[in-house]
C-alpha cells in the first residue's frame, strides 16, 4: 500500500463519495469508540466514503458499513490519494 496522506484531518462524514481516508482518531464517548474498532474503523484503517449525507455507505477490508451521520462525524479521517490499489 503506497498511499499518500494529502489532507490534515477531517470527519469521515465530509468526505466526497469515492474519496478515500486513514483514521487518524476517534472522538465520542468509550463506548462508541469500542464499537467503532469492533467493526474494522480503528485507527488506522483505511476507509473509502461510498455515498451518503444522512446516512454513510463507507468500505473498510471489503466490507460496506451504514453509519449515521452523527457516527460518521466521530471519525476523523486523514485522505490519502488512491497512488496503489488496496487489497482487501
């Protein structure tokens, strides 16, 4: 994976739809973040925005994940240019 960071950053829910991000943090109560982690958005990660405003579509390791706004806005992503693809 030879990905660049591009952006400082951001909440997963601003991200444009096709665009891709590393989680960089968490933010939200302990139990949020736990959850998040559980389903494959722990730091780290890299995840692609699919679509959504009030609801997002996002991928991470091949799995597409619903996320509520709110949720979404919890997760701060750093974008990353797609310079490789990734396995997954």
């Amino acid at each position: 994976m030879n990905r660049e960071t591009t952006t400082a950053p951001t909440p997963l829910c601003q991200l444009n739809a096709g665009a891709a991000g590393r989680v960089c943090g968490l933010t939200g109560d302990t139990h949020f973040c736990q959850r998040v982690r559980e389903m494959g958005l722990g730091e780290s990660a890299c995840v692609t925005k699919i679509s959504g405003t009030t609801t997002i579509i996002c991928q991470v390791s091949g799995t597409r994940i619903a996320l509520s706004h709110a949720a979404a806005s919890h997760i701060l992503v750093e974008k990353i240019s797609p310079s490789s693809p990734v396995a997954g």
